[in-house]
C-alpha cells in the first residue's frame, strides 16, 4: 500500500485503496505523506471523519513515525491537528468580548458552585483554559457538556477573525499558523469540505491529500454543506440585533409567519416550495437583508463581538431562506419535527459527485482509503457517489490490500435468526433477553452498535436495572456519558465493562484484545425508509431504470455492516462473535448481499454454540491490553513524554527538538526546524548568528523575534550557538 500511495503521488493519479482493519493503513499512507513533504515543501493533508481517528494519529501513529523516520530525514518530522473553530477555546469570550447567551456562566463570580453540574463545568473550563496549550476540547478529559462548552467557543461565522483584539492569543490561529510549517496536517473531512467549497483558504497549500474512512466522504460532504431554517433561528437573530437596528421587529413578525406556515407543513420531504412557504421565506429574506445594511460597521470603526455575533446570525437565516427559495435542480427540501427546536426546514444537494469532482480532485493528489470501499467486488459504486466516474472523470486506480487476520479462524458471525424482525418501536422484548445473555455469557466485552441513540440508551437502561438486580458486576456505558475517546479509553481498561452507541462507534473505534469480545448489532442499519435524501436518491435511480433500493439503502446497509463487523478483530490474536439480532440477514431476498459484504467469519445461527464460546473466551481470555493516555496536546501536536491523565497543574511539558543521532540524511527538505510550534527560516537563523556575534542580550532578542525565550533557546543550541550575555534565562531548556 505504501508503495501505491508513493506511485499515485509521483504519477499525479488518484488512488482507491481498500485494507482491512489491522493492515496498517495509516502508516502506509503517512510515510510517504511524509517524504512528499520533505521533497517539495509543502505539508499533506489527512482527512479522517472521526474524532477517534484523528486522535490515534497524533497521539500514537504519527509520533511513531516521526521517532522511527527522524534518523533517516535528519530531522524529526512535524505534524499538527487542525480542526473547526467549535473545538477550541475562544479566548475573547473567556474575557468577556461577546454577549451573554441567556444561559452563560462565564463568571466565576456569577456560579453558585454547589447549584448545578453546569456550574461546575464553567468553573473547570476556566481554570483548565489557564493551563492548556492547545485549547482543543479532545485535550478535557473528562469532558463537559455541549452547554457548558458553548458557553467558551464560538462558530467561524461568530469569529471576529483578525479584528479580535485577542487574535495573537487565539488558540485556532495558533493551531493554524503552526499548521502552515508542519508537514503533515491532520483535519477531518467537514474542514476539509470547508476549506475546499467555502474558498476561506484554512489550510495551507498543499498537494496531497490522504482522506481516510473515506466510505463516509459524500455524508460528511452532505452534512457540511446542508442548511436548516427554524422560527426560533430568526428570532433568536432578531433580538440579538436589537440593539444595533431598528427594523429587527419586521424580522421578527418574519418568523411568526414562517412558524405558522411551518406548522402546518407534514414531516418528510417537500415536492416544491409552496406558496405560501414561499412568501414567509421571502419575508424572511428580505427582512435580513435590510438589517444586514443595518449591521455593517462604521467605516474605520471595527466591529465588535456584539456585532458580529448579530451579523453572523442575520446572515445565516438570510443565505438559508435564499437558498430554499432558488429551488436549485439537486437540492432536497425537508421538514422535520424536533421536541426542543419545533419545526426545522432543511436543504441539502441529492448528489455531490461534481461538487467533490471540481473542488477537491482538481490541483491535487487524492488518496482515499478505508476498509469498505470495494462492493460487489468493484469501487464503482463509491467511485461514482464521489465524481470519479462519467465523462472528464480524472484518472485513478483502485487496489484491495487484503487483510492480514485468518478471519473463519478468529471469530464467529452469528445471526439470531429465532428473533422476530425488529419492529419501528425500538428492540422487542425478545431482543433485549437476547442482548442480556450475549453479554452475561461474554462476561462484558461487549461493544453494542445499535440504529438509533434511543435503541442504544433503552438498551443501556433496560441492562443497567437488570445487573443491579442480581449484583452482577457488569458496567454499561453509553455514549454520551462522556466523550467518545474518554469512554473508550475506559471500555478498553475494563474487560466487565460494555460501551453502547450508535454510529459514531460503527467505525474509527479501535480495541484490540480481550475487552472487546462481542459485538452486537441490533438491527440492519438501512437508511430509514422517510430518510429524505435516500429515498430522492432511490427515486432518481429509477428513473434511470436501476434498482433504487440495492443502490441507495442496500450499499448504506452494507458499508455500515461491514465497518461495525471490523470492530472485533484488531490483531492476530483476538477471538470473538458479532451477534446480528436481525432475523431479515438470513431470510430476505437481499440476504446475500449483506451477508458477502461482512468479513469472512465463520457464519452461524446455533445459538447455544455461540453462547459456549463466549463463556469460554470469557474464561480464557488474557489481561487486557495497556491503555494508554492520549498525550497532552501542544499547539502543532502530542508532546512528547506527556500524558492528559497527568496532573494540569504541572503545565505543558517542553519537548525536545534537538537533532537526532544518525546517518546523514538521505532526503533535503526546504523546511528548516520546528521548535514549540515555530519553523525557523533561514534569515531568522541568520539574526540568531548575528546576534549572537553582536552580543545582543536574550530579552533584547526575544521582543525582536517576538518569541517565547524557550523555543529561541532550543534553536540556539541546535545550532550549536550561545548568547554572550545570557541575561535571559532559559531554565533546563
């Protein structure tokens, strides 16, 4: 694989690449990822669409690689996680630059510390933003709600960018500034999406770009590029441009209007936007667009977060009506009912194939790889969903690297063909006895993948009384509990421990060994049947004369099948089941097409056999693999020695950046060293020269480069220099 990337990079052809879980892949697309850069200068990109992907490449893959290619490059090589502006601190609204949201609590002064888990929440955000390099939530561990962190971060629309009297302190600029000096960046595909439709230039330039998990590509694609529309959007715009316009009641006699033609609209799709929808929007578009006039500021004058929180609300609900109303040839519009939101009208393209064609595989390399590309034998099926097939098609190949698990050997696919198909009210009764003896039979180690979160929390519920019953010692967690990293990390240290979810745990969730023996899936994961944008796909397919359902709703069913199945063996030694509990994987007519598309286990529906070898693994089974913790994050990456189970107190670690024993380097790179997140260029080594000869002192030095005294004092003794007045002092570094 590794030598595929290297020949898709220096023949200019994209590559499609299919490898099983335990290849590698990672360090099969990084290595050469990481000699590109060093040959031209310029960073690659590696797009992942989990969070839990991401992590494992800067916490664990890539430190590794650089360690392992440091004394063949000469230097070791730089990587940086860049991510949206939602995962970060905002250091202005930590101080008090934006306007209170109805329920903030940024105050330490304004939180009664014993009256609720969101005050507490603040009060820790704010001691730990004190301490954090990096400001990236992954870094929080424990996490905090959703509420609480909305209560320390903005959107890119709220940010007020370079005109934030805070921006040399910002945490997302940072990470960005460090990001254009490193050679590989790592980022998930929504950013990347951004970054490439949007035209906002958040990453730097860069001609190879790896996406991995890239089965979930277009979803993510979709998803970044679907917009909604609510009453409470636009009177939550409205009153927070009060006080800078007089014409936000119009806006707001805006969104009544469009509350009440909205609720009497019926979930699901809409066949056109009908007339009386399309007056409100039009209310709603030309209501925002006299206040957009209103919000502009003052020339010479710059505006402020008040301001700019207003702007990016008006603008969003301006834009989002425009869009509905142009009633574009692909886009889908659908309705759908939210107990906390009311009504929500959304938007989205049916098709994204030319979008990702134009924007993403032009002016680059693209790798994309994942352990579910092939179906059916051919990557047609992804190559078209993503703008790779048809006439001005670019150039590409796809390879299939295997596996390297004896899978028939190693694990068991079990369908309990005895259950009734599941119903639309959630798992039967006959369902949860059987998830109950699954997992008492495994003794735990059991990693339950279900359709929907609700499926997932009764199941949870329904368990946790029943262990509690008996005394079994048996924990169930479940996702939202925590964050997705942490309550892994906990899962993989506690073999009696279950984790219950939904599709964030389909895929990018790695436990090898024996705390993860069992996999359970409750139900065939088909798009459901009112899904908006499935059933337009379907419909559109029809029309052609294909087969709408194997196309649309089989292929979804199939990739998530297979990438829940990939969860239970991660090494050569692990043994284990995957329990389907859908009796339809052996009796409807598409049966064989599911079944082909799960790895090669041993297939059986013999119950009682299945609960003997999970008592047996149980009774057999090793000590649970080390867990380690993720390490604390600097601004271009893990720091090295570090670990975020650590005490915060200690501060961030310093790393080590001197020049690493070993043979000459085999590979000139234009980059010059990295040290604390800065890269050094060639003048500002020239200055440390000068300097040094000028007996100029440290503090001097440090305001001229306007650098830590740290990082100019790891570079100093790089290159082998020493101040003649050391008045500043440098400490160990």
């Amino acid at each position: 694989m590794a030598k595929a990337v290297e020949h898709a990079i220096d023949s200019d052809e994209h590559l499609l690449v299919q490898a099983g879980t335990g290849t590698g892949k990672s360090l099969a697309y990084l290595v050469p990822a990481v000699k590109h850069a060093f040959e031209t200068g310029k960073p690659a990109v590696v797009a992942t669409a989990t969070l839990a992907l991401q992590s494992q490449i800067v916490d664990r893959d890539m430190p590794r690689v650089a360690a392992a290619l440091a004394p063949v490059l000469g230097r070791r090589p730089t990587y940086a996680l860049v991510k949206g502006r939602r995962n970060y601190l905002c250091a202005h609204k930590l101080h008090g630059g934006f306007p209170d949201d109805d329920d903030t609590l940024l105050s330490v002064e304004q939180v009664d510390h014993g009256a609720s888990r969101l005050g507490h929440e603040v009060v820790r955000l704010r001691e730990w933003a004190d301490v954090t390099e990096s400001g990236d939530r992954d870094e929080l561990v424990p996490g905090v709600s959703e509420r609480a962190w909305r209560q320390v971060s903005v959107s890119a629309h709220e940010c007020m960018g370079s005109r934030c009297p805070m921006v040399t302190e910002c945490f997302v600029e940072r990470s960005r500034e460090a990001a254009k000096d490193v050679d590989v960046i790592v980022t998930n595909h929504s950013f990347m999406a951004i970054d490439a439709f949007e035209g906002r230039q958040m990453l730097p330039e860069h001609e190879l770009l790896v996406v991995d998990e890239a089965h979930e590509l277009v979803d993510r694609v979709t998803s970044t590029i679907t917009d909604e529309l609510t009453a409470s959007m636009v009177s939550t715009a409205a009153r927070r441009a009060a006080k800078l316009s007089e014409r936000t009641e119009d806006v707001e006699d805006a969104g009544v209007l469009l509350q009440d033609v909205l609720a009497g609209l019926p979930e699901g799709r809409l066949p056109g936007v009908s007339d009386s929808l399309s007056l409100a929007l039009a209310r709603v578009r030309d209501t925002t667009s006299r206040v957009q006039s209103d919000l502009k500021p003052q020339p010479g004058i710059e505006a402020d977060g008040a301001r700019q929180v207003a702007r990016a609300a008006i603008d969003e609900i301006n834009e989002n009506a425009a869009r509905i109303l142009e009633e574009r040839a692909l886009d889908v519009v659908w309705v759908t009912h939210d107990q906390r939101r009311g009504t929500v009208l959304r938007v989205a393209p049916m098709s994204v194939a030319g979008l990702v064609r134009e924007r993403i595989f032009t002016e680059r390399t693209v790798v994309l790889t994942s352990a579910t590309l092939e179906l059916g034998g051919s990557f047609d099926a992804l190559a078209g969903t993503i703008g790779l097939r048809g006439d001005g098609a670019p150039a590409w190949q796809g390879l299939d690297v295997g596996s390297p698990f004896d899978y028939p050997r190693q694990a068991i696919a079990y369908v309990a063909k005895h259950l009734p198909a599941p119903g639309r009210d959630g798992a039967s009764p006959q369902s949860l006895d059987e998830i109950e003896a699954l997992v008492r039979a495994a003794g735990g180690r059991t990693l339950g993948l279900f359709s929907s979160m609700r499926g997932a929390q009764n199941a949870a519920e329904e368990l946790r009384g029943r262990f509690a019953k008996d005394g079994t010692k048996i924990d169930i967690l479940c996702q939202g509990d925590d964050q997705i990293t942490t309550l892994v990390r906990q899962f993989a240290r506690e073999p009696s421990t279950c984790l219950f979810g939904t599709l964030t745990l389909w895929q990018g969730v790695d436990v090898p060994g024996s705390s993860c023996q069992l996999v359970i899936i409750d139900r065939i994961p088909f798009p459901r049947p009112d899904d908006p944008l499935a059933s337009a796909r379907s419909e559109a397919i029809a029309r052609m004369g294909g087969n709408g359902f194997m196309a649309v709703s089989a292929t979804h069913a199939a990739l998530r099948l297979a990438q829940g199945a990939g969860r239970l063996i991660g090494r050569g030694d692990d043994r284990g089941v995957v329990a389907i509990l859908d009796s339809r994987m052996m009796t409807a007519r598409y049966a064989g097409f599911l079944q082909r598309s799960l790895p090669p286990f041993w297939p059986t529906t013999d119950r009682e056999m299945v609960m003997a070898a999970l008592t047996r693994l149980d009774e057999i089974a090793p000590p649970p693999l080390p867990v380690a913790d993720p390490a604390l994050r600097g601004i271009a990456g893990a720091v090295e020695g570090t670990s975020m189970a650590a005490s915060v107190s200690a501060g961030p670690a310093a790393v080590d950046h001197r020049p690493v024993a070993g043979p000459p380097p085999s590979a000139t790179s234009t980059r010059t060293a990295v040290t604390g997140g800065h890269a050094w260029t060639a003048d500002q080594d020239a200055e440390l020269r000068d300097a040094v000869e000028a007996g100029i002192d440290g503090d001097e030095l440090a305001d001229h480069l306007e650098l830590d005294p740290e990082v100019i004092a790891v570079r100093l003794e790089q290159l082998g220099l020493r101040l003649g007045e050391p008045t500043l002092s440098f400490g160990d570094a």
